[in-house]
C-alpha cells in the first residue's frame, strides 16, 4: 500500500512553481512515476505530496533543432525516444540505451528526464547524455539556469536540484560529425533487468586523430565519465598499447560496490572487458 | 487525505468515483469496480500482471495513480469480448494451450490484443519483445507466443 498521499496537476509552470513553494520539502515532481511509486511503497521516498506535471502543454517538447540539437522535454517518454527515427540515427548511443531501459509497456510511462531525476548509479540514459555533453535546463519560480550533465549528478539518488527547482528538459547537442555510439550494458538476463555494469561510448575523428568519449553506470555512486581513460585512449604507442591503457585508467576510477547483481570483483572486471570491445569497435568503425 | 472525483471509461462505459490520492489504477479496477479480471502480484512493476490499456497503450496499472486518469479511457480484460464471443485471440490462447493456471493471461490478452491492433503482422521478434514486461510461470511463454502467431497469420 501506498502511504497517505496529497496530489495536484497543474497546467502550467507558474501554477507549478506555486505548488512547489507551498509545500516545499514535502513535495515531489510526478512524470512516468516508474521510480516514484515504487520508491513511496517502500517508504524510501519521505515526500507526501505528488506534483503531476503530465499536464504541462511546455514539458511535451521533443524537438531536434539544427545547430542547437536535440531538446527532450521532462513528459517525452522513453516510447517517444525510440519511435524517434532522427535520434536513432544522429544520437545512436542514446537511442540504444533508451532501448535497454525495462520493457515496452515500462515505456510508455517512463521518460528520460524522470530516469536522470532519480539518480540512480544504474541509470541507463545517464551514460548516454554524459559521452554526448546533454545539459540540463532547470527552472524555478527565481528563473532559469543549465547545468552540464557531469556535473548534475551528487550521490546516490542525489542531484544538483534545490527545493522549488525542476528540469525542464534536457539538452543534447549536436555529436561530432561521423561519430560512432553505442550503449553496452550487461545484465542478469537478456532483458528487463537494471544494469551489472553499463559502458556508454562516442568515436570520432579530430583531423585524422581518433578520439573517444567514455561513461559508465552501475560502477559508482554516479553514473560516471573518466576522461583520464579517454586522454589515456589518446597518447602514443600502438592501438592495442593505446586500448589497454584506457582499460587500465577506468578500472583505476570506478568504485564498485557488491550487490545481488554482482560482486565489485565481477564489476571491476567488467569495465574491463566493455571497455576493451567498445574501444575496439570503435578502432574498426570510426 | 481528501477525495478527488474523477470520471473515466471503463470497458466503454462511463464512471464516476471518489478516491484517495493514494489509491493506485490497479485498486480502482480490482476493489472499487470489482472487475478481477486484472490481476494483483508483485505491486512494484517488475510482473506486469495488472497490465491494462490506458487510452489504448499498455501500462502496468500497480505504477498509475487513480487520480492520474481521470479523462481517460481504460480497457480491461473484461473488455476485450464482444457480445459474450470471444475474440480471436482469446480462441487461440485456448487452441494452442497458451495457459495453464491462468494468472497471467489477462495481461498477456491485454498486450497481445495491442500488438495485434497496431501491428497486425509482427514478427516472432516483435511479439517476443512486445511481451517481454510480462511473467509467466508455467508455459514457458513458447504457447503464448504462438497463439499470438497464429492470430496475426490468419489476418493475411
Ligand atoms: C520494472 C522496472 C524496470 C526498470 N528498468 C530500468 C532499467 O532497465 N534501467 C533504468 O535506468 N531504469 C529502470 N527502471 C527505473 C525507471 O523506470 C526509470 O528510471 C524511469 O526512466 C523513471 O522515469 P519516470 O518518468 O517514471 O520517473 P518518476 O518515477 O516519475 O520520477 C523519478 C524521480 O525523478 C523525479 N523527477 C521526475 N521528473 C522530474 C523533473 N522534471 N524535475 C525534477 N524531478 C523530477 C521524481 O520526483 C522522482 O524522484 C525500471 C523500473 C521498473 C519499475
């Protein structure tokens, strides 16, 4: 059972903000609840009074623009992400990571700005938006500001947002042109699980350099970007030098712990691994 | 906790109630409408077994709020026949021994009419992933999955 609950929808940001000053603390933001009403079943989640903003018209946003790239506004659901032929195509890396996030009918609630939110170490997307620098706009009845996904995350289920603040959407920038992307993610099973260790990586070429971008989740308080093991990628020696060097840097960086699915020796042997066949990959493609 | 009213379609039928805030889509349909059809399991989104339409997409009825459909339209599997004949799926669960002790069919009648509707020909492929939110214990999904096949085959 759920515990006693106040809810409210506002239609627009300014009643919103309203909401959100009146109950301060006590007040929690409702998208797809995925997270959220398993988090209150378990009283995990303190908050007892739920804020819908599903039915804020300026929140709806999916929209790819030219120049400023693409703009996932806080109600687009995962669904919308997939059904998205320009994300699978420009934002690869993202399009597949949204793929691995729980099933079809999961989908059609949850979105990616309540997967960011609720800063889980295990977030699927977070990898994804930190390889492809997304920012983050965040709004509040004192105005506006944008934060670079690196630095919106603090803890485990804990982010950069104050009392009375909430992400509009996010920011995805247009990627490097001709790069590579791709989400690799272990789990238990071959579907529906959270991950073991999840890898996100970005190819591309910088005159005839190659370069490379790297993000994990399930390694570390955050899902993490090591761009110590990203410049190791980048100074002299063979690629196959060049590669375990990498390896080497982010198996440095992360700190697993041991859950029920997996131990931090497995984990930490895993980055390894991943590491190894993304860079590889991207060797071959980019 | 105050009330909310809300008014919603159920089964093409309209309905006004007062709820709880609290009170999740799951409760609305099994204890304030007694339809039983939808089932209770794990309660945290990891069965699917409560899965019922929601303007016309599936979504797993434990993680939506009563309050939150008020307006809406909702589909259970009490609403999937039509004048007391059973759909063609519903025949070919039965043809094709797609249960055994029926807890999860519901749900899996509920997701497969949807992917039959939007998508009359899917693939093997497409149907597994379709299904993929939803637990079954005794059939080892193989009979499920066909009973699907054979619907969206007899379409062509
Ligand atoms: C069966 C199951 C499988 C799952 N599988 C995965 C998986 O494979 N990978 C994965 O990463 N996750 C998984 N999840 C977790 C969850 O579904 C995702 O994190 C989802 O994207 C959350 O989105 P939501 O809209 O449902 O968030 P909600 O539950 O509505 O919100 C999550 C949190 O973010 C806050 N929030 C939401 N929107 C905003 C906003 N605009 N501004 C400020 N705060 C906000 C909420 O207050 C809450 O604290 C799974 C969950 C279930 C139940």
């Amino acid at each position: 059972m759920l515990p006693k609950l106040e809810y409210s929808s506002p239609k627009t940001l300014e009643e919103l903000f309203e909401v959100l000053e009146k109950y301060q603390e006590k007040a929690k933001i409702l998208a797809g609840g995925t997270d959220l009403l398993v988090s209150l079943r378990d009283r995990v989640e303190k908050a007892r009074h739920l804020v819908d903003i599903k039915k804020i018209k300026e929140l709806d946003r999916l929209e790819y623009r030219k120049g400023e790239g693409l703009i996932i506004g806080a109600t687009v659901t995962l669904r919308r992400i997939l059904e998205s032929q320009l994300i699978r195509e420009k934002y690869p890396v993202l399009w597949e990571a949204v793929k691995t996030i729980g099933d079809v009918i999961l989908k059609n609630r949850a979105t990616l700005v309540g997967n960011i939110c609720n800063a889980s170490p295990a977030a699927d997307s977070a990898p994804a938006l930190l390889v492809l620098e997304a920012n983050v706009r965040i709004v509040s009845k004192e105005g506006s500001r944008e934060v670079p996904i690196d630095k919106f995350f603090t803890g485990v289920k804990k982010t950069i947002l104050r009392s009375g603040e909430v992400v509009k959407e996010v920011v995805v920038p247009e990627p490097p042109s001709n790069s590579f992307g791709r989400y690799l993610k272990m789990m238990r099973v071959w579907s529906e699980d959270l991950a073991i260790v999840g890898v996100a990586g970005l190819g591309y070429r910088e005159g005839r350099e190659l370069r490379v971008r790297l993000a994990y989740s399930s390694v570390a308080p955050t899902p993490l970007r090591i761009r110590e093991a990203e410049e190791a990628f980048t100074r002299d020696g063979t690629m196959e030098e060049r590669i375990e060097r990498a390896v080497q840097v982010a198996s440095q960086r992360v700190s697993p712990i041991s859950d029920v699915r997996g131990s931090a020796e497995y984990r930490l042997n895993l980055v390894k691994v991943l590491t190894r066949r993304l860079l590889k990959q991207m060797v071959e493609v980019v | 906790m105050e009330k909310k009213k809300i008014t919603f379609k159920i089964n093409g039928v309209e309905k006004t109630v007062e709820v709880a805030p609290n009170k999740t889509l799951l409760w609305l349909i099994r204890e304030e409408l007694k339809l039983k059809g939808t089932k209770k399991a794990c309660e945290r989104g990891d069965c699917g077994l409560c899965t019922v339409l929601l303007n016309g997409e599936p979504v797993k009825s434990c993680l939506v709020l009563a309050v939150e459909v008020d307006g809406s339209e909702i589909v259970t599997v009490e609403g999937l026949s039509r004048d007391g004949e059973l759909t063609e799926l519903q025949k070919a669960f039965i043809e094709h021994g797609a249960l055994q002790c029926g807890f999860c069919t519901p749900a899996f009648l509920i997701v497969g009419h949807w992917l039959i509707n939007r998508n009359p020909r899917p693939s093997k492929e497409e149907v597994v992933e379709a299904l993929n939110g939803l637990l079954c214990r005794c059939t080892g999904y193989r009979p499920i999955i066909e009973a699907i096949l054979s619907v969206s085959k007899a379409k062509k």
